[in-house]
C-alpha cells in the first residue's frame, strides 16, 4: 500500500540542540500510529516540521508522494493535515462555536455552511450542548475535545494529535481514547504523540519510539516497549508499561 505520509532523513537543529536527526518512517492508509519517547526527544518538533510551523534543515516530508517542506502552513492543512497542540491554542474568549467556525470558513466562506460544520464536529466530539458557551469556561477535558473538532472541522486525511489526553482528569481518560478510535471509523489516519503508555498500547497499530531526535524503534506496540534501546531511554527500565 502507497503511503499516506513519507517521513525521510528529517533533520533540525535549535543552536547546539539537534532535535530531529535523520528521522524515516511512513504511515500508511487508516493506520493509528503513536510517537513516544522522554521529553525532549524531538516529537512535537516533528509535529512543527510536518505542518510547516518550523521548516527543516535537511530531508523531506511527503504527502501521497508530493513534498511538503516549503509549504505554508494552511497550504500543508488544505492538503489534508490537520493537527492538535500539546499547549492548546483555543481562543478563549470566543465560544466553542466560534472556535470551530473559525477553522470552517477557511473551507467555506458560506456562514451558514460553515456553522452548519462546525456543529456538526462539536457534537462528533460531544460538545453539542455548549456551543455558546466560552473556551476559557470549559474543562481541560473540554478544551482537548474543542480543539479536535477545529481540527475535524478542516476535513483531514491525517491527524496529528499532540498529546491528547495530557492534563485531563483519569476519568476522563477512556472517553477521550473512544473519540479517537471513532476517528478511524470515519476514515481518519491519526499519528499520535503520548506519554500514556497505557493509551498508546490500547489506541495504536505501531509505535515509534524517540530518543535525542532520533529513531530508536519502530513496530508493534509489543515489540517496540520491549526493544532495549527503548527500555533504557523510556520506560526506565521495566520491559512493559
């Protein structure tokens, strides 16, 4: 199967840091494929390289086979990536309505379509009930449910969720992970970053593993928490979450 996504000798480098180095892997059609690895260990810099937030010193991203580097940021959306923030970037004094519409008439300058849209995605990710009600009022919980659905509200092929259930209530946890499965019903290939182990595990197909920038493993979930690179660098020495 074509790949969906084609990561190929991504390097960046802040001053003295090198934050990706030499990064590969691809991502196929429908999968759900988590990124872990300790903090600092270049994830969300490559969330940045991918979208087009930060451009990369050497090496390619590709869409279906077309590249990406060079590419605006909602030149990169507009082909069919959409992304999530580890800190959340909601405008807070908007309603979550709002928020949503701001992300679908980009899509449409039809008002009416795009609130048509965007409520739509609220009550996909069970904000049905609170679209007038102000970003800065919700919950944590709320919030990551927010800005999924300006995220779905971009119509994305791929979606690149950026610690989703960081900072949310336990409880709130399996709710959040049955959003995301629901996302591969609706045809959505979804790339993860997680410190959750527990939610990696369950959620995902494959696991790439982080370490100082690079790529220290890449399979399945089993295979990947038991490789010993990624024991030592990760999971701190216990061969399983």
């Amino acid at each position: 199967m074509t790949p969906l996504l084609e990561i190929s000798g991504l390097c960046k480098r802040f001053g003295g840091v090198q934050a990706n180095d030499r990064v590969s892997f691809t991502v196929r059609p429908g999968e759900m494929v988590g990124i872990i690895g300790p903090n600092g260990a270049g994830k969300s810099t490559l969330f940045e390289l991918i979208t087009g937030f930060v451009r990369p010193d050497a090496g390619d991203v590709r869409l279906e086979g077309r590249s990406l580097v060079g590419r605006s940021t909602w030149e990169i959306n507009r082909a069919g990536i959409a992304r999530t923030f580890q800190k959340m970037r909601l405008f807070l004094g908007m309603t979550a309505l709002e928020n949503v519409m701001a992300a679908t008439v980009e899509r449409s300058r039809d008002l009416a379509h795009a609130r048509e849209r965007a409520l739509a995605c609220l009550g996909f990710v069970d904000l049905a009930d609170r679209p007038h009600i102000p970003a800065r009022a919700l919950s944590t919980g709320q919030r990551k449910r927010l800005e999924l659905a300006r995220a779905l509200a971009t119509e994305p092929r791929l979606l690149l969720l950026d610690e989703v259930t960081g900072g949310v209530d336990q409880r709130m946890i399996p709710a959040l992970m049955a959003l995301v499965r629901r996302l591969r019903g609706e045809g959505v290939t979804v790339v993860l970053i997680e410190h959750n182990m527990r939610v990696v595990m369950d959620l995902c197909d494959r696991i790439v593993a982080f370490h100082l920038g690079a790529v220290i493993a890449d399979g399945s979930p089993a295979t990947v928490t038991r490789h010993p690179e990624v024991v030592r660098a990760y999971l701190g020495g216990h061969a399983s979450p």
